[in-house]
C-alpha cells in the first residue's frame, strides 16, 4: 500500500496499489509497483538474461580466439595451451555464476513454501553467514548478534514473522543497489518501509498493537545495525561539519557557570553531583549505539538523571522551565561527539511512531531545542554586558568561580566548605579596602573643594573691599516736641463708665 501518500493526507485508489503483475497483493514503489513475490520472479528473470548474454559474450570471444590461433601457424603449440587454459576458465567462470546465482535464488523460491518456520529460519541463517554481493561486506560481530536475536524473536511470530524476515531482506537488499540516492531520499524509503510493515501486520495478520509496537522495535533494531554503516553521517552531506562547528562552538562557551543559566541545581551535595555525571556520561553514550532507539534511550536517561538532581536540589518536582536549562548545561559540561550527526541519524531513521510521541520523542525534542539555543548563546541570554562577553568568549578573563577545581573527590565537604568561606573573606576584605581608598579619595576631594571655595571668595573681597560708612541721626519720634504739632488733638484718655 501506499503508505506515503495516506500518511500526507491524500486519499488513493486501492486498485491503484495493487501488483502490477495481477496476483492480488499490493505492490510496492520501491519494487516498481510488483510486491514482494512477484519482484523476486522479476528480478530472477532478469538475473537469468543477464547471464546468458555473459554466455553468448563468452561463446563469441571464444570463437574469436579460436580464429586468432588458428591463423598463427608458427605458435600453434603455444596457442592450443593458451587456448585451452582460455577454455578451462571460461567454464569455471561459467560454473560459479551459475552456482552463485542458484544461491541467491533458491532460498527466494522457497519462500512461499509450505515448511516448517524453523528449518528455513535455519536455512536463511546459514545464507546469511555467507558474504553477500548486495551487501559487499563482511557481517561484524554486532551485526550477526543482532541477526540471530531478530530471528529469534519472529520465531515467536510464526507466520507474520515468515513474512516480517523476507519484507526486511527485500527491504535491505533494495537499499544495496540505491546507494547513490541522497540521504533523504533513503530516509523516505525507511520511513515508508516502517509504516509498510507496520501496515501489514494490522490489517493483513492482526497483529495486537502492542505487538506490533515490539516488532517495529525489533525490525529497526535489524536494518538499521545493518546499514549503520551507509547511512550514518556518510560523505554527501555536511553532517561532520556542523558536528566540528557545534564542538566548537561548546568548547569557546566553556566560562558559562551554572548561575549564568540559572541551573537549579547544587553539585556541592554528593548525590546531585552523581547525578550529573550520569547524565553526562549517558549523553556521551549515545555516539556509541547504532539503532535510533537506543540513541534515543540514552536521552531519555540522561533526562531522568537531571529530574532526579533537580527534585534533590529543590526538594520538590522539576519543571519544565528547571529542565531545559540543565540540559543545556549538561551539554555545554559533557561537549557530547557528533552531536549534530547522532540528532540527524535519529530524525532521518528513527520509527515515527516512537519519535512522535511518548517521553522519548519529549526529551528528544528539549535536546535539539538546547544544541539551537547554544548555537545561538550571546551576551544577552547570559544577562551580561557585550564586553564582558567578548572577554569570557576570546579568552582574555574569566567569571570567578563559586568553588575551587582544584579539589580532589576524597577531601570532606568541611575543608571545602571551609575554603569557601576563606575565599568569601578574602574577597570581603578587598571590597574593605576598596571601600578605604574610595573613602580617602573623598576625603581629600572635600578638602580641595573647602581650600578652592576659600581662595574664591578671599578674590572677591579683595577685588571688592569692603566700605563702612558713619552712622546716621536717629528720625524724630512721632510724639516728640514739635512747634508744627500744635494743631494735632490731645492723645486719648481711658475713660471709667460706671455700669
């Protein structure tokens, strides 16, 4: 079925997606449109001319040869041995493409054979062992763990297991011969495989979606060890160039401290402090894990280890706003390798089902919103001036540090402690003596000021002197003796009524 187009919402004919060849399953666009029975016949046929031209090409080179020889009398002798070593070869070349093809064809055959699961289990284990020409390499260690554990597990399938192994061999021996698609490209057709199989074990054997859920896990687990190689950070893309940009970029923000981030988070208690460096060690882990899933487990325990150091340090349940910036802080602190590749593996292969939903896809989402919040760091989201910035990112200072590093992890919380408190002295008393000086400072400016506003006006008196003049006679009171007051009336006498 085609499952790319309903999962972008786009209704499709179900006649449409039916074999081309008329047998009645639905075919597949990665197979051109046959499924995967009908593919197999094709792709055989096609097998089975080319080796007859290869023969025909033989036969003709052969008839050449034998008219090179035989128009060269002298060397006979020599021709005849050249000749027949020619011949001797040309049949075991003959003899192996035959073999080889039979090879790669009988166990295809039998597919839809009516046999027991376990004896063709074992027949396509041993085909496996061999090395594959689809493949063109030697199956590892991991890779041939992984086989026998995936076998294993369909074995408890019984039929939808049959038809889950052949659809991951089809799946896997396609993706062979398209190495030369880009990587989004081959990320589609993975995406569209997912959601195939997953299709097929609802409607087709009705599976339990909890079964199917397990299956998806175990199918990625497979194909993805298997092509671990070809489709993680491959050659035609930028994904080791931005993974040396971000570590770069990391390693330039080492000044950051946990208070420019407002962390919640005390590493002085031991627990909280164990806790950080699981979660940095299980960030750090993740590079090494070659399924998406397990990629993704590692974020989600990294996370848990920082709710646990927050709800210690706090004493109550973290939230979201507590989070994220521990993480960003882990990060910064751990400087995880290939970051960005590892974050571009999971998004282009990991199961959607799982991606999209549940705490995996949560914590996932919160790590790639940290790796763009670090790409993007400036003064301002760290609460300080430009300048200082400029400093702490150029090397030329950097912000003092809470507590020495130069502790060892054996000595007590009490000798550190005790150092701390000793460096809050010390840094008490050059504020005291900051504080002195400043004092003095303004003192002596005081001083100055008094002695300039003194020699000022001392100027201005000299320049104006100061001019006393005798004093003035007395004016004559109102009442006093005056010949030009005869005519005023006589002051006013108290008067007793009798009541």
């Amino acid at each position: 079925m085609n499952l790319k187009s309903e999962r972008r919402g786009i209704h499709v004919d179900q006649s449409e997606l039916l074999c081309k060849k008329g047998c009645g399953y639905y075919g597949n666009p990665a197979w051109q449109g046959f499924c995967s029975k009908c593919w197999r016949e094709e792709y055989h046929k096609a097998r089975q001319k080319q080796i007859q031209e290869d023969w025909e090409l033989a036969e003709r080179l052969q008839r050449e040869e034998e008219e090179a020889y035989a128009s060269s009398q002298s060397t006979q002798g020599a021709q005849s041995l050249t000749f027949s070593k020619f011949e001797e070869k040309k049949t075991n070349e003959k003899t192996r493409k035959v073999t080889t093809v039979k090879k790669f064809f009988t166990a295809s055959s039998r597919a839809g054979a009516k046999k027991a699961l376990a004896g063709k289990l074992k027949a396509e284990i041993q085909e496996a062992k061999a090395p594959s020409p689809s493949i063109h390499r030697q199956a590892s260690i991991e890779t041939d763990r992984v086989s026998k554990e995936f076998i294993e597990f369909i074995r408890t399938y019984q039929k939808p297991g049959q038809d889950i192994y052949k659809q991951c061999k089809l799946f896997l021996d396609t993706m062979s011969h398209k190495r030369d698609l880009s990587i989004e490209e081959q990320s589609e057709c993975a995406q569209d495989f997912y959601q195939n199989v997953a299709d097929r074990l609802q409607t087709r054997w009705k599976v339990p979606p909890e079964k199917v859920e397990k299956a998806m896990d175990e199918v990625e687990k497979y194909i993805m060890t298997r092509q671990y190689k070809y489709v993680f950070c491959p050659e035609t893309t930028d994904d080791e160039k931005k993974d040396l940009a971000v570590q770069k970029r990391i390693r330039a923000l080492h000044w950051v401290t946990p208070q420019m981030l407002c962390v919640p988070v005390s590493e002085e208690i031991p627990e909280v402090s164990d806790m950080v460096v699981k979660a940095i060690t299980d960030i750090i882990e993740m590079d090494s894990k070659r399924v998406p899933r397990d990629k993704l487990a590692c974020i989600t325990k990294c996370s848990k280890h920082i709710f646990n150091a927050i709800k210690i340090t706090k004493n109550e349940p973290a939230s979201a706003d507590d989070f994220l910036p521990t993480l960003i802080y882990i990060v910064l602190k751990g400087n995880p390798p290939r970051l960005q590749s590892n974050i571009q593996y999971i998004t282009r292969f990991c199961n959607p089902s799982r991606l999209m939903t549940g705490e995996d896809g949560y914590y996932f989402t919160n790590l790639c919103c940290a790796v763009a919040f670090i790409e993007k760091l400036d003064a301002q989201s760290l609460n300080l001036s430009q300048e200082d910035f400029d400093r702490f990112m150029t090397g030329q200072t950097s912000p003092k540090k809470q507590e020495s590093d130069s502790f060892s992890p054996d000595v007590c919380l009490g000798v550190k402690q005790m150092c701390k408190s000793l460096d809050l002295l010390s840094q008490l008393n050059e504020r005291q003596e900051r504080i002195v000086s400043e004092a003095k400072k303004l003192e002596k400016d005081l001083i100055d000021w008094t002695d300039g506003i003194t020699k000022e006006v001392e100027e201005i008196v000299e320049k104006y002197p100061l001019e006393i003049k005798p004093k003035s006679q007395a004016l004559a009171a109102i009442d006093s003796e005056n010949v030009e007051n005869d005519k005023l009336p006589p002051p006013l006498q108290p008067q007793v009524y009798a009541g």
